[in-house]
C-alpha cells in the first residue's frame, strides 16, 4: 500500500470511510513525520493528541454505523493565525506569545464539526507580513526543496503562509489553512508546488482570525491538488453572522461540479502582465498554461488590465494603514505581552511593549499606516489608492465582459534564497505583483503548479475568476492539473 503520508485529501476520506485504515493509523502516520521534520520548523506547536483524539472519534462514528463528516479522518494543519481553543495562538509574534484564546475561528470550528483533526498550528510570517517567512518570531521556516544544482541553500517556502506550504510540500500534513491579504496562499503554493485556493472575499468567514488589512484577508485551503482544495474550500466556507463582511451566500458542490472540459470557455491573458525581463522560465511556464488550456477547449483571447502598474503602490498604502488600525489592540494591557519598565507610567509601558513584541517588518508597515492615514497625508495617499482600487475592480469587471477567467503566473519568480531579499523591503514586495490585483478587486484566484524551473523548483500558474466562480476557478486548474502532470516533490534531506 502507499505510505498513508503520500495520500491526498481525498484518498484518506474516502480510504477511512471505507475501512481500508482506521483514522488512528493515519493520525499516527502524520504525528510521526511532523516530528521527524522539525529542521523545516513549519510548526510553531504540534498538538499530536488533538489529532488522535479526533481520529478515535471519527473510528468510533464509523464502528458505530454513523454518518461521517466531509473530512473525517483527515489530520491537517492549522495556520497560527486561526484561533484555536486551548491552544496557543500567536500570529508568529512576540507580542502573542503565550496567548490561549478561549474561543474558536469560526473556519477552524467547521473543520473540527467535518471531522477533521489538527496536528498543530503552522509558523507564518509576523501577523501575515511577508513573502518569506523570514519575519517569523519563532525563526524562518526553511522549505523542502532545494535547489538542482547541489547546493545546500535554504529556501523560502514563500509568505506568509510559508508553514503550511512547506509541510504539505514535505508531506507533513495532506492540507492546511492559509490566509491571504495579497498573495498569501497563492505565491507561497507555487514556490512548494502545491494548490491554493484564495476565495471570493466573504465566502469564508474572518472571525476569530488575527487581523492583518480587515478588507483583503481572507481565509483558503492548500493542497496538494486541485480536488483537495475544492473538498477543503466547501468545509470552510459558509455565512457567518458573527462576520459582518461574510457573505450570505449557500455554498456550492465544488468538488461535485469539477470538470477539466474548457469548452465553450474564454481564458484571458491580460497583457499587461507582460513586463519587460520577465524571467523566462515563468514566461515559457505560463505559454505553457495557454497551451494546456486551449488544449482542454477553452478559446484564448488578449485582455488589458491597465491600472495593473498601480495595484502594488495602491496594496501597500491601504494594508499597512488598515494594519496600523488593528495592530493598535496590542498594548500591553488585556493580554500578549507586557514589558513595564521600572516607575514607567502608562504610555512607557505601551511604548516598550510594542519596540519589544513588533518584529522589524511589522513596526515598518504600522509606521507607513500610520504615515499615510495622518491628518496632513490622508487624501494624498489613503483616498487616492482606494480610488485606485476601485479602478482596478473596474478593470477586471470590463475584462470578464470577454472571458471567463484569466491566467497569467503566480509570482516573477521561482523561490529565492533565505536571506536573499529580506534586506531589500522592495524587492521582497514585488513578490506580490502578480497576486495583488485579484485580492485588491476581491477575486477568487488559484495557484497550480506548472512544473520546475532550470533550478528544479516549482512553478505555478494563477487562475483569477469573476466574483463567486470558484467553481471556474477550481474547473481552470483542474485542465491544467491535468496536462501539466506535475509529480515532482522534494527530496528528503531534514
């Protein structure tokens, strides 16, 4: 039989359901391998009971004779940025550290409700504030590739869901949850070659989630494939009242309704996206993806998104100040960490609490909020990008006027080098060039992998749809899935 750790999503629901293994067996499997992998550092804790505990559960339902939930029997991991009963909950920052909330994520709940178990609460960057995970408190997250030429550099596993991405690329979990405020899911899943799925914006609930920018996080499955990610995606999604920006919408059969047939589908290449030193593997990566495609049926056509050269600037003024907003709760005073100098008074206190708990990059975005949200500069930078935003929705509206739904690559680039970056801020943003415009516009929007690069490191393509298709979205990446055949996983060195 195939090690249970190879095994997908679905292969693991449908193999408990059906008695071939029990969901102990498969928890125990799981538990093991995170503990043999703590070099990755992906967890920031592992809770290898709470998954034990909920496979006996899903073993007792089925000796029982009762009915099993969508993902019963399925360990997985959980991003530290969930709210998790119980158990530690840190958003990867100091300022966290310690902090057990007393409640659950709504998204979290509903994964526990379908049965699934959690084998632990995966490392980020810093309240979502990377492309590497290198801002991490608890130190980088190292990513199981490496590159073909027989280096031993240490590679980003993309940000800031870089746990997740790297322990279903190591196979240390067969799904996690991420977030994604402007890349978050996606980039992160093509640099490990795995599938993510950000959602249209309010189809998964945001409470019980630590804040990043309250108008572009959203919550979504990684996976290994593209069925994985739809079976996920129905589990977490769903109207949550608690959610004020959660939409009141039924949540479709996606995993049902998968189909590679592209015809009669229009599959636009925004042109724009075009920039001058493209590298050249993701530009081939990508005319592969059109030839994928239009082999499946689909027509492909030119479209213009020409407010794209704005979103990046328009990205990092609206999240840094809605960050600068959020952040503001952590003060010392209710819970997280309280650094009080000797005879310091109020605003000592929350002045030395916040130098200690921020990390670098978190203290850069909160001042660049702050900056433009002041009294002087509110209308110069803060009005401007939301109008900004609003004419990039409007590009993409005018653009599914004749598609529908477009391609264009993940990220620039395959996975750099820890450390490669992180001492330029701007180039370590323009990671996000590709995936900013859908977050900005509220899209759902895919990464896939397309195959390897001439390191032999992943690459992917990013499918965006209109507001609502999914169902387009996950159909798109399954053509591709298809064609690409990407079997690749890493060689195991930690």
């Amino acid at each position: 039989m195939t090690n249970i750790t190879d095994l997908t999503v679905a292969a693991i629901r449908d193999g408990v359901a059906a008695g071939t293994f029990s969901a102990v067996e498969v928890a125990e499997a799981f538990n093991a391998r995170v503990a043999a992998a703590q070099a990755l550092n992906a967890f920031i804790v592992t809770t290898p009971d709470a998954a034990l505990d909920a496979a006996r559960k899903v073993d007792g339902m089925r000796a029982a004779g009762n009915a099993l939930g969508k993902l019963a029997g399925v360990p997985i991991g959980m991003k530290d940025l969930f709210a998790t009963r119980g158990v530690q909950t840190t958003a990867a920052s100091h300022i966290l550290e310690g902090f057990t909330p007393q409640y659950e994520s709504t998204v979290s709940q509903k994964l526990w409700d379908a049965g699934a178990g959690m084998l632990g609460k995966l490392n980020l960057d810093q309240f979502a504030m990377g492309s590497s995970n290198e801002t991490s408190y608890f130190g980088n997250v190292i990513s199981p590739w490496r590159r073909s030429d027989g280096g031993n550099t240490a590679m980003a596993p993309g940000g800031s869901s870089g746990g997740s991405s790297a322990a279903i690329a190591a196979r240390l979990c067969p799904a996690a949850t991420g977030t994604d405020t402007g890349g978050s899911i996606r980039q992160p899943a093509a640099f490990t070659g795995i599938s993510g799925i950000k959602p249209t914006y309010g189809r998964c609930s945001r409470w019980g989630i630590v804040a990043f920018a309250s108008s572009l996080d959203q919550a979504g499955p990684m996976a290994r494939d593209v069925r994985d990610c739809a079976i996920m995606l129905e589990v977490m999604a769903g109207f949550d009242p608690k959610d004020s920006t959660s939409l009141d919408l039924a949540v479709p059969a996606w995993e049902a309704g998968l189909n590679g047939d592209m015809k009669g589908k229009k599959v636009g290449i925004p042109k724009e996206y075009r920039v001058d030193g493209l590298d050249a593997d993701v530009a081939k990566s990508w005319d592969d993806g059109i030839a994928w495609l239009k082999d499946a049926g689909a027509e492909i056509v030119e479209i213009s998104l020409p407010h794209t050269k704005y979103a990046l600037p328009a990205y990092y003024i609206i999240a840094p100040a809605e960050a600068s907003s959020n952040l503001a709760r952590y003060d010392g005073v209710r819970y997280g960490l309280r650094d009080l100098p000797d005879g310091a008074n109020l605003q000592d206190m929350y002045a030395a609490t916040r130098a200690a708990g921020f990390g670098a990059e978190v203290k850069r975005r909160i001042l660049i909020g702050t900056y433009v949200l002041s009294a002087g500069f509110y209308d110069a930078y803060y009005t401007q990008a939301q109008k900004v935003r609003t004419l990039i929705a409007r590009d993409f509206e005018l653009a599914f006027q004749h598609c529908d739904v477009i391609l264009a690559p993940t990220a620039p680039t395959a996975a750099f080098g820890l450390g490669e970056k992180s001492a330029d801020p701007l180039a370590m943003y323009l990671n996000d060039v590709f995936a900013v415009p859908a977050s900005l516009a509220g899209l759902p929007a895919m990464s896939v992998p397309a195959g390897l690069n001439r390191e032999g490191l992943p690459l992917g393509l990013q499918i965006v749809g209109r507001p609502f298709d999914e169902q387009g979205v996950l159909n798109a990446g399954l053509a591709i899935e298809a064609r690409a055949g990407f079997t690749a996983k890493p060689e195991q060195w930690w």
